[in-house]
C-alpha cells in the first residue's frame, strides 16, 4: 500500500488542484446559468399546437334533427316576417283612410252653420280607427 496519497501536495500542485478546481465551478456556473436562460426562452414560446385541430361543438355542422329544427326556425321567421309585413300594410292603409277622414271632418267643421249629425259620425269613427291603429302599433307579430 502507497502512502503518496495522504501526504501533503507541494505548492506547485496546490495551485494546480486550485485552478482545475475553479474551472470545474466555472463550468458549472456557466451550464446552470445557461439552463435557466434556455428554460426562460422555452417560457416565452408559443404552445405548440396540434396537427390535427379539434373543433369545438359550435363549429361542427349539425345533425340530421339539427338541421331540421334549423329550417323550422328559417320557416318560423320568415313567416313571422310575412305577417309584420302584412300589418305593416295594413297600418299604412289604416293611417291614410285616418287622415282622408281627418282632413274630411276639418272641412265640414270650418263650414259656417251648426255640427250636423253627419259630422258627428265622423268624429266617432275617426276616434274609433285611431283606437284601432293604436293598438296594432303596439303589437308586433315575432318568436317568444
């Protein structure tokens, strides 16, 4: 057995164990300094995204029964559509048979002499047309 081992180095290699010593911390320093700096610019990465992209259920087209109760709904609005026109039409015929009348009453009034029974009628069916116009204004034929 050697006893070269347990004795004391001599200063020259001293300084040798040093320096092979501070390089090897070096090193070390410098791999984990650069793992940290690569780990940080993989963070800042986009996520890599798949090959084949999943839809979400909005974007799928739909069944069979979906796209039955999709046209029924189309067939809904547009007939909805239909009858809004159509009383869109009707208030237009009303409001113009309301001011014929109106305009009819005003000159029977400015006539000189006493309201005839006549005039009077037609103050009560322009009161009842109004009534009328006013309420189909408020309604509005749609889906609940």
């Amino acid at each position: 057995m050697s006893f070269n081992s347990l004795r004391a180095p001599a200063p020259g290699e001293m300084r040798k164990l040093c320096g092979r010593f501070s390089a090897m911390i070096l090193l070390c320093a410098l791999g984990i300094g650069g793992l940290r700096l690569a780990g940080f610019a993989q963070m800042n990465q986009p996520p890599i995204r798949l090959q084949t992209p999943i839809l979400p259920e909005s974007n799928r087209l739909p069944d069979a029964n979906g796209q039955m109760v999709l046209r029924e709904k189309s067939a809904q609005k547009r007939n909805f559509d239909a009858a809004n026109a159509e009383r869109m039409k009707q208030l237009t015929q009303a409001t113009q048979m309301l001011e014929t009348l109106a305009i009819a009453l005003k000159a029977e009034v400015d006539k000189p002499g006493d309201v005839s029974q006549n005039t009077i009628n037609k103050a009560e069916t322009i009161e009842k047309l109004a009534r009328i116009v006013k309420e189909r204004m408020r309604l509005t034929v749609g889906p609940n």
